[in-house]
C-alpha cells in the first residue's frame, strides 16, 4: 500500500479490470488485453463526456482489488470505511483490497470531506459501485460455465456454483467480465445480510503508519525541492515595512529571503528545515502593525455582550424566570501536522501535494495563485496529520504555489507550530443570553436566546413553545473557520447546560426532564439508552455528580459523565458514557474511536484549552499554552453503538457536542456551580455547600516556571500540629505527588520539590493543614 | 561532516553540527517516519531511541549523537514485528497517525526500562506525548498488549 499514490482514471496494468461508477449509475469498463489495447465502452443512456465516476475499483489478475475514495483521510478513517462498503456488495476478500486516493478534476466527484457527510453521502453509490461488479462477475462466471446467474454465488472475490464444483476467482474472470455489458441495476443487498460492514476493521493505513512510510504532506519529497517557511505578520491585519535580509542569506543553507507577491511577511528559502528556520530569525523586519492592536479578548467580549444587547421577556404567566448567560472562547485547531504544501510550478503546468480536506479547493487555489489552467495542475492529496475542519481551508496551498512560482523551484512550504497556531481560521468565540420560564407545575413556557456571532446559535432540540433564537453582528479581526461539529461545538453546550437549568429550577431530574420534552425516536433512545448504560439512579458517594446532555448533530448521541469535586475544588472525571446511534456502523471500531477521540476534544477545550487575543494577534504558540489532554488525565470512557439497519449518518464530529454539557452538568450537581464559560477554572469549582477554608498566610513558590525542582515556603497564620500536606495534581484532578512535611510551632516551613518526572504543564500545589488549605498554581516548563 | 549511527548503519550527514537531528532525518537523509509536532520538546512526535532511551530529535544537535546508537521508527523492525507495531495496528490505535511514531518509540523506551508496566508507570512515562485525536485508551491497552499482559 503506498498511502500517496492517486490515481486520475486508473492506468491499467495488463488485464485488469477497471470500473467507475457514477452517481447516476453508468459504468465504464477497460480491458488492456482486448482490441490490442484499451477497450473504452459507456452504456449507452449517458454520453462520454457526463460520465463522472466517483469510484474507481480496479481488479488485478493477482486478486488484488484497489478501490479508488474520492474523500480524503485525516484520521477519521474515511479510506477504510469507503472501501469496506464497496467491499461488501463487491464480496471481495477484504485482505487483498488497496486503497488509492483520487484527483480532483478528473472525473472523481466533489473531493471536499467535511460535515461528517463522507459516508452518508456515498453509501448508496458505493455499494451500487460494488454490486455492479459483483452482479458482473456472476455473469462472467454464468457465461464461462454456461449456466443461469441464478446458480451463481459469491464470497470472498470468488464466485461458486451452487450445487455444483466450479469455483472462479474475480480475477480469473476479468477477461470475460469485461465482455459483459454494465447493468444498471445491480441488486443490492439486503442490510441483514452483511459481512463486512458491521465488522472491526482496523484501519486499512495502520501497516504503513507504524512503520513510518506512511506519507503526510510534510514527508513529500521531490527531487530538487526545497524548503520555505514565512515570516508572518506579528498581528492580524500587520505588514511588513522594511525589512533586512542580509544576515538571513549568510546562513549557510539559506537561498531566498525576499518577498513575494501575495504573501504578507517575508519568505525564506532553504536547503533544508533548519537552515529556512534560522533564516527566518535572522531577519531583521519593520512591521506597519494594522489597525488591529487595541484588539484584545475582552474588546471582543464587550462587543458580543454590546450586539446581544437586551433579551425580550418570557411569557408573563411564567410563574417561574431565569436568566443567564453562557460565553465562548475561539478554539485553534492544532492538528498534529501543521499545514503545509508542495508545489512544483513550471512554466506551463503545476503539480501539487497538499493534506487537504478539499482537494478541488487546492485545485482552485493553485489555478489562481499561478495563472494557469486548473487542467494544466495536478493535485495529489495526502494523508493529514489531523483536519478538524481546518484543512477546508486553502490558504498553505497558496502561499505553496506562489512561493514556487515566484521562485521557480519546487518547494515544501510549512508553518511552524507558532504559525499554524497563531494563523488558523478559529472555532468562533460567541456569547449567547437566554431567558427560560417555567409554569408552576415545571413546563416550560418560554425560551429565548440572543447569540453574538449571529451564526453560532440553534434552537434546542426539544419540543419547547415557540423557541426564540436571535442574533447579533459581530466585527472582530480574528479570521474563523470550521472546528470540529461547527457550531454545534458550542450551540450544543449552550443549550444542554441552559436546559439543564430549567431542569434544576423545576426541582426536576434533568434526565427526566429532558426526556419530557422529546417525542419517541431515535434521540430520545440514545439518552435513555445513556442513562441506563450509566446507571442514571445509582447514588453516588459524596463531592460526586452526574451530568447528562444529547444532541441530534450529524448521528444521534448523548453523554453521561460522573465527576468528582474535592473540598478544595480539585474536578476529576471519574466516568464517561457515550452513546451513539448513527445508522448502520460500517465499521464499529471506527466508530468508537471518532467518539473517543471527541470526547478527547470536548474535554480539552473544556478544561485547558483556549485561543485569546493581545493586541491583534493569538497569544497561544503550543502544547504548552494551549493543551490537549494527556494520557495520564484521560478517563476511560465507555461507548455503546446502537445496533441499527437506518441509513449511516456522520460520526466524526457527532461525540464531541454533548460531552462538555454533561460535563458541567456534572459539576452543577457535585458542586451547586453552573459553569457557564470555558474553559473551566479550578476557582469555579469550590463547593458552594462545604466552602473550604482558606488558610491563611504567606506562602511563596519559586521559581515559576521552573524546570525540575520548586522551592516553597512561608508562614501560616493559626497552625495546627506541626504537619503540613502536600499535594500536587494535574488539571484534571491526578494525584501525581502527596508527602507530609513538618514546620516549626509558629507556623513556618520551607520546602524544595523535586518534580522533575512530570511533564510540562500547570499543576496546582494544596497545602493543607486541619481543615484549612490553599492552593497554589505551578508551571513547569 | 559528523557521522551517526542510525538504525544500525553508519551514516555521514552533510550538516552543520548544530542541526536538531529531527531535520536531518527527514530533510538529509530522507527518513521522514519522525514527525515535526512543535518543534520545541513538548509533544513527543519526533522521539526516537538514543542509546535505548527517548529522546526528542527536535532539540538534539546531531553533534551530541555521534557514537550512539539511534533508533528511529524505520528501524524498530523491517517488517512491523515489534510488539508494539503488532499492538498498534491489531488494537487500531492510530487515527490520523501523525504523532504514533513518537508514541511507539517513547513506548519502546518504556518497555526496554519497564517490561511490565502498570498504568501508573504508562501514566508516567508516556505523559509528555500528545495525541491530539485522543487515542491515548487504545495506546494504554497496545502498550498492555505488546508487554504480554
């Protein structure tokens, strides 16, 4: 398998056999050992220049089956699930099937992956794809042995007689199939009759991707390219002044520092990664900085806040109003392989390498960075180190073709981690007010929401009356692009925490509550089944809570979520149960792991992670300052797939919306705090019922940040005894380190920490003496 | 020119000294199976095995490595039979995959040091590693797996 090779129209090999469906359902078949060369036919209804395949399956006289997906793969597992569904109608024998990427522009269909929409969108054709094969191999089979279709099944790339010895294999069969006219109307298979689909499938790249062969965009390479970073633009909306060059091109390696015509900053070119990063920094550049400096994020909150405005009043036969408002910041998408690009453009035709989620969209953006015809450039699409909606966007593939072109040289182009991160197009922030009422009975009777942005919000999915959703502008420089779910990201959390207040000023189990206002379907038996699988009326033990939320984004899904809150607000999640139903899982496996790693997503961005502006421009540059969840903060979360014969929905983005509601639904019902902005702070989490005392004192912690070892010392006020606790956890409430320690009578103590095994990262550091505590943040570099 | 010795064989770079050996894996020699993450330590993609421990190519000199014996991704095994490539893909860690040879690598490290390790000692070791699809649960039961526990 070589994870980069596309195809166009597939070359083939001597006496293979290819086949392209279309959507509408027209075949085209080749056959290299007829007429001396290629045999092209088309059925008769549809001219040549309509057909537009949008797969490709090519059967090898080795047995091997390459099936050509026209989406492309960032993790989701789209190479695998694509080809399992051609598979399965096709019955070829999964462990010989290839997997090739498709072009744009040339006869492959629309390439753009995103939506979650890559399998509901292509089932139907994709298994008419593959049982216009089948359906043509047991008619090569019925032709060669001169007997009736009808005796003729198949199984794993092999047809066999019924009641009788004859076997052929696809492959042997090739020459005859491509005999045989294309039907139009191949029979599908009865849902319940599958053998693949439904199967754990491990992704079909896994080979490569262990070994290190598998190809990303940042692993191109070309002979004679080199290697471009940028100089970016220290703010949104800055440009470069002047700038001075002369020290970057006497690095040795370095060959261009120069501007080039499109691209805001300046570029450099180099032998290799590290002599275009030293470049870089060599630069001497004098920024005119925009107009965007006073721009920081609470200028953006104000300006949400301003453009919400008032909200409108519920009915007034409420007996029951409450009010409250939720915000949201922007959220990076920090895929693991920053964005990047390969260009070779010549003087009158272009190739380009791009992870892209839209293939046609590089297409597009290379025919205008470079003035050529679209037909003149070829795009090959990689594999992505990650997407979550941010390799929709085109913009790396044109500052690729620009910089080649201007320079003549192929050249890989990246962004460095700062740049990727500080140059996205980012989740927006939003602010969204509600007003919710209840009758004196606990129904609802009103529920109004005014959001700023205007399109980051969505009435709930429940049956209150006469929702109320209004929206309010918003100007910010901050460039925004599809995050993971859009802006079910936030609309969902939003929604599902405001219901759960309703719930609570109803003196209702928010469970309950929430299952009141669904009609009988599919949503309300993923909650339900959530609620059982959680075991929803089991009591917990106390500084516990238990938090539910569901949402109808691209599949069906809800989360239950335990947590637990120490005395000195210190949130651990002790459990999370998700269950989904997204029609016919093609590939459970798969399925599993898009809602766990949602669910990764979800709490990251719900308790470490945010994107914040100081003076024009993203504060965050890494891991660092804008942290995902590590291993040893990851709890284990249960999935439960609801077994189903519907047509399959999305499941990329469909476990990431209801885990941060269930989560701060959770909170509320540890601690009595609704949370209502994110991500969470350790201080929103002292129990309103048991306030912790504070101890009080002088205590200080240096250096911070440190690097292996802390010292912290002082006096405390009123001490206890003569022992002092210390306790350390991560953000998520992990014990890594606990010891006693003395002080004298009066209170005083000093102590070094070595903490040199823990990862970079906050902590907080308890000291507890009796019942009193204060806690500190330390920052490890 | 400082030579190295990866994977078993010895290599002459045609580098400055001071070039981290990440690039010249990737951009030198064309060894492209370790991943550019963050370019400053904090992530983990980039590990390979130096002397039989971690260590983060993006921050090391190749002038450090002479004499040492590197290991990267391409040489854990030439046909995925190290336990951990076997683990990895029969428990289908990988998603998008981009971080996994840093993970595999770091947990390489791990197994040499610690054969059996419990989860406290996975928690521990592989905690500076992101995996930013979130496969952490499957790279705990892999880790189990290719350990024979």
């Amino acid at each position: 398998m070589n994870s980069l090779t596309t195809l166009d129209m597939p070359k083939p090999t001597r006496r293979s056999f290819i086949i392209g469906i279309s959507a509408v359902g027209v075949g085209m078949v080749l056959n290299s050992t007829l007429a001396g060369g290629s045999l092209l036919r088309t059925l008769q209804e549809e001219s040549a220049q309509s057909f537009e395949p949008t797969v490709w399956v090519k059967i090898d006289p080795d047995g091997t089956v390459t099936i050509t997906v026209a989406k492309s793969e960032m993790g989701q597992g789209i190479r695998t699930s694509l080809a399992m569904i051609v598979a399965e109608e096709m019955d070829a024998d999964w462990s010989k099937v290839k997997v090739k990427q498709a072009r744009p522009n040339a006869g492959n269909g629309s390439l753009g992956t995103g939506g979650s929409g890559s399998v509901s969108g292509s089932y139907n054709n994709l298994r008419r794809a593959g049982a216009t094969v089948r359906s043509m191999m047991i008619s090569a089979a019925a032709k060669k042995w001169s007997i009736a279709e009808a005796n003729c099944t198949t199984k794993k790339s092999v047809v066999t007689e019924k009641n009788g010895t004859r076997q052929a294999t696809y492959a042997e069969l090739i020459d005859v199939a491509a005999t045989i006219s294309v039907p139009t109307n191949a029979t599908l298979k009865n849902v319940a009759n599958f053998t693949l689909i439904g199967t754990r499938q491990p992704h079909i790249d896994n080979p490569d991707i262990v070994s290190g062969k598998a190809i990303y965009g940042l692993d191109v390479r070309i002979p004679g390219m080199k290697y471009a970073v940028v100089a970016m633009p220290p703010a949104f909306g800055a440009s470069v002044r002047t700038f001075d060059a002369s020290d970057a091109l006497k690095i040795p390696g370095v060959i261009k520092a120069e501007r080039v015509p499109g691209i805001s900053g300046v570029v450099v070119v180099a032998d290799n990664t590290f002599a275009a990063l030293q470049g870089r920094e060599a630069l001497k550049i004098e920024w005119n900085m925009g107009n965007n400096v006073s721009i920081d994020s609470s200028v953006i909150s104000s300006r949400m806040k301003t453009s919400v405005g008032t909200v409108s009043d519920v009915p007034a036969t409420s007996a029951i109003k409450i009010e409250a408002a939720y915000e949201l910041p922007y959220l990076a998408h920090a895929t693991m392989e920053p964005m990047n690009c390969v260009a070779d453009v010549r003087t009158d035709s272009a190739e380009i390498w791009c992870p892209s989620q839209s293939g046609d969209g590089v297409l597009n953006a290379a025919a205008q960075a470079t003035g050529l015809a679209a037909s003149k450039i070829t795009v090959n699409t990689t594999l992505m180190g990650g997407g979550f909606g941010r390799r929709s966007n085109t913009d790396f593939a044109s500052y690729a073709a620009r910089i080649s072109l201007t320079f003549k040289m192929p050249i890989l182009f990246m962004f460095t981690r700062a740049d990727d991160m500080k140059n996205d197009g980012y989740r927006p922030a939003s602010y969204h007010s509600f007003k919710g009422g209840l009758s004196a009975d606990g129904k609802v009777t009103g529920w109004i929401q005014k959001v700023s942005p205007s399109n980051m919000g969505e009435n709930p999915t429940y049956q209150v009356p006469s929702p109320s959703l209004t929206g309010g502008s918003l100007s910010s420089p901050v460039p925004t692009g599809a995050w993971r779910s859009v802006q079910h990201s936030s609309t969902v959390f939003v929604n599902e925490c405001f219901m759960d207040e309703l719930a609570i000023a109803a003196k209702a189990d928010p469970y309950q509550f929430r299952r009141n206002l669904l009609p009988a379907g599919r949503l309300r038996d993923v909650l339900d089944q959530a609620a059982s699988r959680a075991e929803w009326t089991k009591p917990l033990p106390p500084g516990w809570g238990r938090g539910i939320a569901c949402t109808d984004s691209y599949a069906y899904c809800a989360h239950v979520i335990e947590v637990s809150v120490s005395d000195i607000g210190i949130l651990k999640i002790e459990r999370v149960v998700a269950v989904i139903d997204c029609g016919v899982a093609i590939n459970p496996m798969g399925v599993e792991a898009q809602v766990e790693g949602a669910c990764v997503d979800a709490l990251s961005t719900a308790l470490k992670s945010a994107i914040t502006i100081e003076k024009g421009a993203v504060k965050q540059s890494t891991f660092i300052d804008f942290e995902w969840l590590r291993i040893n903060e990851m709890p284990k979360i249960e999935v439960y797939i609801i077994p189903s014969t519907s047509s399959p929905r999305g499941v990329g983005e469909a476990g990431y919306p209801s885990v941060s509601p269930a989560l701060c639904n959770a909170i509320y019902d540890a601690t009595k705090k609704r949370i209502r902005s994110l991500p969470v702070q350790q201080s929103q989490l002292i129990a309103v019922d048991e306030p912790a005392t504070e101890l009080q004192g002088n205590v200080n912690v240096y250096p911070s940040p440190f690097s292996t070892t802390f010292r912290i010392d002082g006096k405390i006020e009123q001490p206890k005894g003569n022992e002092l606790t210390f306790t350390i956890q991560n953000l998520l409430g992990s014990r890594m380190m606990e010891f006693t320690a003395s002080m004298t009578p009066d209170g005083t103590f000093s102590q070094e920490i070595d903490f040199s095994h823990a990862s970079s990262g906050v902590f907080f550091l308890s000291i507890r003496n009796g019942r009193s505590v204060i806690v500190r943040k330390v920052v490890k570099e | 020119m400082p030579t190295l010795m990866i994977n078993g064989q010895s290599r002459e770079v045609n580098a400055p000294p001071e070039m981290p050996l990440l690039w010249a894996l990737r951009d030198i020699l064309n060894m492209t199976g370790s991943k550019y993450g963050c370019g400053v330590g904090v992530c983990g993609a980039c590990s390979v095995l130096v002397d039989n421990q971690a260590v983060r190519s993006c921050l090391a000199p190749i002038s450090t490595l002479v004499g040492k014996n590197i290991t990267t991704i391409e040489g854990l095994s030439t046909d995925n039979s190290h336990p951990l490539q076997k683990a990895w893909i029969e428990l289908d860690v990988p998603q998008c995959g981009y971080c996994q040879a840093g993970q595999i690598m770091n947990a390489a490290a791990l197994l040499i040091s610690i054969p059996k390790p419990t989860d406290e000692d996975i928690d521990n070791w592989m905690h500076d590693d992101v995996c930013r699809c979130g496969t952490y649960q499957r790279i705990r039961a892999a880790i189990h797996q290719a350990a024979g526990g």
